[in-house]
C-alpha cells in the first residue's frame, strides 16, 4: 500500500499538486493487525482510522454493519417522528 501512496505522491507533485497529511486518512479492510505497516507520505506519518463514513454507510474493518445498522435504524425512528398524525376527517374528504 506504501508503493501505491507513494506512486500517488509522485504523479500529484509532478502536476503540482500535494497530499494534506493533516486530511488524509487510511483505513484497512480485512488487512491483520499483524500485516499491517504505518503509511507515511513525504516522511510523514498518516493517520490510520478504524471506522469510515462513506455515502452514509459506516464501514467498519471485519466487515459487519452492525453500527451503521443502528445508525439508519436511529436516523429512521427520529424521521418518524417528525409526520403529524393524518386527520381523519381530510382522509374522509378524499
């Protein structure tokens, strides 16, 4: 994963372009605890992070859902709440 960040690096400097070390971040999916190596960009030590938010989704590093399932569920109930309650005499004009 170095030699790809790295390659990354390289290709964004030569049009002028850096990586934020500040706002990159680095997350693994199924990699062991015991493969994986710090990443460092410039000599610079990028953060690894163990969850990630993307498109709305929370992905976690073993691959279950069970936060975000919470999550939505959550998001879902509060989003109920906020309907008023239908007046029956509007439905009866209908």
């Amino acid at each position: 994963m170095q030699v790809i960040l790295n390659n990354v690096s390289e290709t964004a400097a030569r049009i002028g372009l850096r990586i934020n070390v500040n706002k990159t971040k680095v997350f693994s999916s199924y990699v062991q605890e015991a493969n994986k190596m710090p990443l460092f960009v410039n000599s610079l030590p990028v953060e690894e992070v163990f969850d990630f938010k993307y498109l709305g989704s929370t992905l976690i590093p073993n691959g279950q859902a069970k936060d975000d399932i919470i999550t939505r569920t959550t998001a879902a109930r509060n989003a109920s709440f906020r309907f008023l309650p239908v007046d029956e005499t509007f439905m009866e004009s209908s």
